[in-house]
C-alpha cells in the first residue's frame, strides 16, 4: 500500500457517520429512559405522600416582621433524614424564596411555586446544616424545623447573605420556645 491509499483508509476510519449516528441515537434513548425513571420515581414518592394534608394557607395578615431575607427554597424532608424528600403539595420544588418571620410565623413567598406558610405553633426550631434533600451546600442551610399535622419536617434555605443565618435560628427558636412554653400553661 502507498500513502495514498492508507490516507484514504484513515479517511473513512475517522468519518464512519453511520456508528456516530448510530451511537448518538442510542445515547439520546438511554438518557430518555433514564430522564422517564426519574419521573416515574418522583410520581411514585408523590402518590406514597399523598396522606399529608394540605399546607396551611398564608393568613392575609401575617404580622410585623421579625426578620425577612431573601433566598433559595432546595426543599422539604421528613426530620432528621436529609434525603427523605417531600414531594407533596410542591414542598419538592426548589425555587427562589423570600423569607418573612413574624410573631405569628415564617413565610416563604416562591415565585413560581406555592407560597409556604407555617404558623408560629407549627415550629419546632431550626439549625444550620450542609446539607438537605440530597442538595449539600458547603456554606451552609438553614434548616426550619416544623409539623404538618404530626408529621416532622424540615426546610430548608439558602439565603443571599449566609451571615444571616445564626441570626434566623436564633428568633425561629426564640419563637418556637416561646410558643411551647405557652401552650404547656393551663389557664
């Protein structure tokens, strides 16, 4: 063979557009099939959620505000396992988040997504932690505990300003405290 004829070669070697097509086709089907799992599982997570009752709704007048930051809402787990995600009634949807604590509660306004109320009663503290719903974040979450009738969970959010969240924890439990203390007294 001369060098012609081995360039030649090389030629249909490198440009066999058939195999390309064809792995490409087959590439797009296992991302297809896989992206269809996905959403099956979360279908499946949603129906096995189905008992928890609906959110409160966001009273129309919810105080004077306490604190208020914005931020990103990364999701809703069951307490105390950070990868239990809660899909029901959108908790699942992450999104952007402004945050309003007041006497009577947090407020969480997501735009594109249900607004996320929880009354002051319904707290049950909250920390700073790394990570949530399978979302980890080096700097840090906070992570608002609470009860969906009698069902543990916890939110969490990343805000803009992380500084911000020791001040958060400290006046959600604050609040929660303060509530327990006067629901235990018996008039």
């Amino acid at each position: 063979m001369n060098g012609t004829e081995l360039a030649v070669m090389h030629k249909a070697q490198v440009h066999n557009w058939p195999d390309y097509i064809g792995w490409s086709v087959g590439l797009l089907i296992v991302v297809a099939v896989v992206y269809w799992l996905m959403r099956q599982g979360w279908n499946w997570r949603r129906t096995l959620q189905s008992d928890l009752p609906e959110l409160p709704a966001v009273p129309s007048e919810i105080g004077t505000p306490i604190l208020e930051s914005s931020g990103r809402y990364h999701g809703s787990t069951t307490a105390g396992n950070w990868l239990d995600r809660v899909v029901a009634h959108g908790l699942g949807s992450r999104s952007l988040a402004e945050l309003t604590l007041t006497e009577r509660g947090l407020l969480a306004r997501r735009p594109g997504a249900e607004d996320l109320w929880l009354p002051v009663e319904d707290l049950t503290g909250a920390r700073t932690d790394s990570g949530i719903a399978g979302k980890v974040v080096p700097s840090g979450l906070l992570v608002v505990g609470w009860q969906l009738a009698g069902t543990a969970l916890d939110s969490g959010f990343r805000l803009d300003r992380p500084d911000e969240h020791a001040a958060w924890v400290t006046a959600v439990a604050q609040l929660a405290t303060r509530t327990t203390k006067t629901e235990g007294v018996t008039p």
